[in-house]
C-alpha cells in the first residue's frame, strides 16, 4: 500500500485562476471507511491555518473512474501549505497512519492548473462532472470554451464551471479537463436538458474549439471541503 506522504500542501481557490494549480490522489477506500475518512478529515483540517487554502475530499460517483475517493488540493501557485508552526511534524506522522488504516489502495496522482473559471463556489455545488480530453489545439479550445461559457451563463446561474490542464499524469492522451458543477444529480441532468436549447452556441464551440476528445467522464460528490475562514 502506498503511503500518504502528501499532505503538507494545502491551498485555496482564489478569483486568479491563471495563477492557480492543484494536485489530486485517487484511492479506494476500505468497505465502510467512508464515514471515518470524513470524520478523520475534520478532526484535522477544521481548524486549520492556511498560507493560502483549502483541500477537499470527494467521492466519484457515475462514470470511467475506477477509483471510489479523491483527495484534491488547490490554490494559488507560491502559497502552499499551512502556515508555519499550525502543526507539529509528529501530528502529521500520526494522520497519515490513521488514514492509511481506512484506504484500500492509492491510485495514480495528478497534478495541473486551473485556465479560467467561473460561477461559486464547488462546495456549494458538490456534484461535479469530469471531462478528461484531449485536445489538437488548447488556445483554441480555451477561447471556445470561454465563449461558451458565457453565452450560457443565464441559464447557468452560478453553478462553478472550469477548465485546466493536467502538467502531470492525467492518464493516457490526456491533456486537459472541463469540470462543472450542479446541487445534485437531478440538477446536472435539468441542466444538461437546458444546455440542449443552445444548439447555435454548441454548433460554434464544436466549429472553433481547435478539435477535441473527451477520453474520460465521470461525477463525483464533494463529501468535504476545508479552506480559511
């Protein structure tokens, strides 16, 4: 089983997405665990100080993800980690063997940046759906998506949409991610239902949005998010 030797960077989502990034560690969690995992979760990170941040802990849901959890870091680039001296060394040796004690089997870590975003906040909205893709031509993807997003925003209201890349694993023929977010899994499908009435916008996206393939999509659930207060 491989260890959690990761947790010392911990960041928030900031309205400069450009300089934004995050990491990410799929695992499967033990029959029953989940309940613990959360509670473990807010035992340490409650309180927590950060430099600049926050994690979340999500479960996947519908989809090609093969892992039952993911733990997700983000936050502005240059200002990870609690600040110093809001935990001990020892504490955090302490935290991961507990964790490892409820967790199956690490997955495979990603890590990337965020391009654009917008909308509130995911925790909000804790039903996200995935697209992993991969794309011929990413600025003209990026200025497609953007006009797309916008075009649809009034229907949308303010549930969170982004686009980023994966700089580090991802997966095979992977470059990129789409992930939107919705209250639940009835208000993803009402969306998607919605997003139906734009066919002139789709038709625009899918003429200049430089070529892509989705290679993976999924849903997962935001179970806990923790940043500064």
């Amino acid at each position: 089983m491989k260890k959690l030797l990761f947790l010392v960077s911990i960041f928030s989502v900031t309205n400069l997405f450009s300089q934004n990034t995050f990491q990410l560690w799929n695992f499967n969690a033990k029959d029953g665990m989940e309940g613990s995992i959360a509670k473990l979760a807010d035992d340490q990170w409650v309180n927590a100080k950060f430099k600049s941040g926050g994690i979340q802990i999500e479960r996947i849901a519908h989809g090609d993800n093969a892992w039952s959890h993911r733990i997700i870091l983000f936050g502005e680039v240059g200002k990870i980690g609690r600040v110093d001296g809001d935990i001990e060394d020892s504490e955090w040796g302490l935290f991961q063997e507990k964790l490892n004690n409820f967790i199956e089997e690490w997955g495979p870590s990603y890590a990337g940046r965020f391009l654009s975003a917008e909308g509130g906040s995911w925790i909000d909205y804790p039903y996200v759906q995935i697209y992993d893709l991969k794309l011929d031509d990413p600025v003209a993807f990026k200025n497609a998506h953007d006009k797309l997003v916008k075009q649809t925003s009034k229907s949308r209201g303010n549930r969170p949409v982004a686009f980023g890349t994966y700089d580090i694993g991802g997966g095979e023929n992977v470059s990129h991610w789409v992930a939107i977010g919705s209250k639940d899994f009835n208000d993803l499908m009402s969306q998607k239902v919605i997003e139906e009435k734009y066919v002139k916008e789709w038709s625009e996206w899918s003429k200049n949005n430089g070529g892509a393939v989705t290679m993976s999509n999924y849903t997962l659930r935001v179970l806990a998010g923790y940043t500064n207060k």
